[in-house]
C-alpha cells in the first residue's frame, strides 16, 4: 500500500513539474516572440549568461578540490597530535613510576640522614640559636659602622637550614671573639654623619669600646636600624663636649680625659634633656628676670663702691707716707688742709668741729650706695619668695583644672617656685657679702681719718698748753 502511495505522489509531482515547465516554455516562447522584433539582444544575453554559469561551476569545482585536499591534511594532523599525544602519556607513565621510585628512595635515605645524625640535630639548634642572639647583638653594636661586612656573614650563618660546618662554626666564633676584642679598643676611621637635619656629611669619628663614638666635640648615635651615625639634637653640656673635643684631636700615644657613659647611649640621652643654664633661667618668668635684672642693678653698684674705695684707700697710704705734704684728692689730705688752714685758731672745740664738717662729708662719700646694696640684699629674697608663691598658685591652678593625674602640667609652676627662690638667694647671699665687706673698708678708712684728726687735734692742745706756760 504504502509503495503505490508513494508511486502516485511520484506521478503527480512529475506531472506538476510538467505543467511548470510547459507553463515556462509558453511564457518564454512569448517572450522570445515579443523581443524577436527586437533583434538578438536576448539571444546576447542567453550567451553570457551560459558564460558565467559555466565558470562558476568551474569555480565551485577549484573550491571543493581544495576542501577535499584540507579535509585530508586535517586528518593527517590529527593523527599525527594523537601519536603526540600516546608518546606523551607513555612519557608521562614512565616518568610517574621514575618519581615514585625517588620517593621512596628519598624516603629511605632520609631515614638513613636521621640515623645518622643523631645528636647533629641538636648542635644544629643550639647553632641557629647561638647565631640569632649574636646578629641581634652585632646588629645593635656600634662596631658594626667600623666593620659593616660582619652583619651580611652573620646573617648567612643565622639563616642557614643545613647541619653546620666546622668552617660555619669558626667563622660564628670568630665573630664573637672580634666583638669581645674591639669592645675595649680605642679606635678612629671616618664615615658618614647624619645631621639632626637630614644632611649627611664625611667625617672621622672616634670609637671609644661599644659605648660611644663622637665627631669632634659631638656626640652621636648610632641607629641600628638604618646602620648609621646621627649627631645628637641636643648636646651635653660644654665640659662634656670638651672632653670629647679633646679625644679627638688627641693622638694614640697621649691619654686624656673622656666622660663616658657605660650604659651605651641611657646615662646621655637622660643628661642631655636637663635643661640648660639658660632654660634654668627661663623657667623664673617675668619674676626671675627682675631678680636677674636686681642682682645686676647690684652688682654694678657693688663693683663701682670697690672701685672707688679701693682708690680712696690707695690715695690715703701715699698720703700717710707724705704727711708734710697734703693733697686734696683724698679725705685725710683734705682733712689736713683743714687743720693747717684753721691752726691758728686757739679754741680746740672752733677747730676740731672744722675737721668734723671736712670729715663727714668725706665719711658721707666712703658710705654712699653702702645702704643701697642692703636694700637690694634684703630686697632679693622677697622677690624670690613672691616668684614661689606665684609659681605655687600656678601649680594649684593646673591640679584644680585638669587635677594631679600628669605631673608634667604641675612641673611649670613648681619650677618657677623653686628656681625663683635659688635666683633670690644667688643674688642677695654674694650682695650681703659686699656689703659687710665694703662697710668694713669704709669703716676702716673712716678709723684712720678719726685717728689723724684725734693726733693733730691733741698737738694742738699741747701747743696751747705750752704757749700758756
């Protein structure tokens, strides 16, 4: 049933194609007769259309010999990759059982090296810990700016994973043994300094031991971790500095003197932040520079009373070694003028309150500014006493605000209190002492003239005694 079926619809569809080619033909058989009036034109067209259906199955015939051609070196391609590939994985198996035999003999041998070394294992410990402690000490020794190579050998030994060598081991004992040796040397080469800037400079430094090193008058640092010398922000004190000032200069044949600090940098960094003389200074306030001022005010009044007692005195032993001569540039040449222009008076009280008027203004004279220095004496205490209380209240103001948990906030007012207190002491103690000093010489200057009055006054007395007679 199924093949007549299949028959029929044969029958029927050649048959419609029958009717479309007749159709077809009909239709161009009336076209032909409708452009035979026109000529071959259509004849032309049929020629090149055959043309270029013919060469274009010739070139779909080129395309589909190549694609054979391709089509055929892929396969050989491919079946080449695949050789490749089982090579490979023949290559892969054969290295796969070549691990698992070094496994297994790593294994084993590894074994044997446990066996074998034995207690090996722990000199190896005690090796790497032995080298660890002493980079960390080398590291932080200020040797190592002389010999900077020893810190990359010491490292290399430090970091090794492997059982030391007896080479390994001398260089770690040598390195140790170096350390122990130039710790107590004395020694000067030249490097480079860092300023407290930032900018570096070459200098010769002197290495004394591993406590300090110093360019000069100054004292540096060493900062392990960059490796390199920093001048100190602040200095000691001059003393201080003079000693190293004079290390350096000095040659290896002479000893000076050098304040070192044996605990490697502690003992210096905790003296260079004492203030200064200066900053002592400062920390008076307003009430410490008047004390200041007072004491200079003094000192000033002191020194001019030296100086003119002292001329005064030295004016009067020339003159007591010229009696028979008396000048006026002195009170008791004055006071012998006097006498010799009254002498001729005959009433001893006329004449000796003439002598007393000429020697009180000169007494006047040798005590002038004596009871100004006792003021300023008395005076300087005070002030240093009202420099405590004001620093006090300042000290009571910073605990009420911000209450007595940090010492630094209380630290301003304290130092004001004491300091003032010093500087009032430093000025009237020193004006207390020249003032008993300089009453003492005018007072004995003041003796010699009362005793030379005394004399002439009692000559003249016996003259006139003898002149009665």
């Amino acid at each position: 049933m199924k093949p007549t079926l299949k028959f029929a619809r044969h029958i029927l569809s050649n048959a419609a194609a029958g009717l479309v080619l007749t159709a077809s033909a009909v239709a161009l058989t009336a076209a032909v007769s409708a452009q035979a009036q026109t000529g071959d034109a259509l004849k032309n067209l049929y020629q090149q259309i055959n043309k270029e259906v013919t060469a274009e199955a010739t070139h779909n015939t080129e395309r589909e010999q190549r694609f054979r051609a391709a089509a055929g070196e892929q396969q050989a391609m491919l079946a080449d990759v695949q050789n490749k590939l089982a090579a490979q994985e023949k290559l892969r198996a054969e290295m796969q059982s070549v691990f698992d035999a070094n496994e297994n003999e790593l294994a084993e041998l590894s074994t044997q090296l446990d066996k074998r070394t034995g207690n090996l294992g722990e000199l190896f410990g005690v090796f790497r810990q032995m080298a660890g402690d002493t980079q960390q000490m080398l590291f932080d020794s200020v040797i190592s700016v002389e010999h900077p190579e020893r810190i990359a050998l010491l490292q290399s030994l430090a970091e090794t994973k492997e059982v030391p060598t007896i080479t390994q081991m001398q260089q770690l004992w040598s390195l140790m043994l170096q350390e122990v040796s130039l710790s107590g040397t004395v020694s000067r080469f030249e490097t480079t300094v860092v300023k407290p800037s930032g900018e570096s400079y070459k200098a010769p430094v002197t290495r004394i031991g591993t406590f300090n090193i110093v360019s000069g008058d100054k004292y540096l640092n060493y900062v392990s971790d960059s490796q390199q010398l920093v001048e100190l922000a602040r200095q000691p004190s001059g003393s201080i500095r003079s000693t190293a000032a004079d290390l350096s200069k000095s040659s290896g044949d002479t000893s000076v003197g050098f304040a070192l600090d044996p605990s490697r940098g502690a003992l210096l960094g905790l003296l260079v932040q004492s203030p200064s003389f200066m900053e002592r200074v400062d920390q008076g306030q307003q009430v410490g520079y008047a004390i200041i001022a007072l004491g200079i005010i003094g000192l000033l009044v002191v020194l001019e009373r030296m100086i003119k007692l002292g001329r005064i005195s030295s004016l009067m032993k020339k003159q007591l070694k010229d009696m028979e001569h008396p000048a006026n540039d002195n009170p008791l040449g004055r006071m012998m003028l006097a006498y010799y222009e009254n002498k001729h008076l005959k009433d001893l009280d006329v004449l000796s309150k003439k002598l007393d008027e000429v020697i009180f203004k000169d007494l006047a004279e040798l005590r002038k500014g004596l009871s100004t220095i006792k003021v300023l004496a008395a005076i300087a205490p005070l002030m240093g006493l009202l420099g405590t209380v004001t620093g006090m209240i300042g000290t009571f103001q910073a605990i009420t605000l911000f209450g007595a948990g940090d010492p630094k906030l209380m630290a301003g007012g304290i130092s004001q209190a004491l300091v003032t207190t010093v500087q009032g002491l430093v000025v009237a103690i020193p004006l207390l002492l020249s003032s008993n000093m300089l009453s003492s010489r005018a007072q004995q200057l003041s003796k010699v003239i009362g005793e030379q009055a005394s004399g002439m006054i009692a000559e003249k007395a016996v003259d006139i005694a003898q002149s009665k007679a």
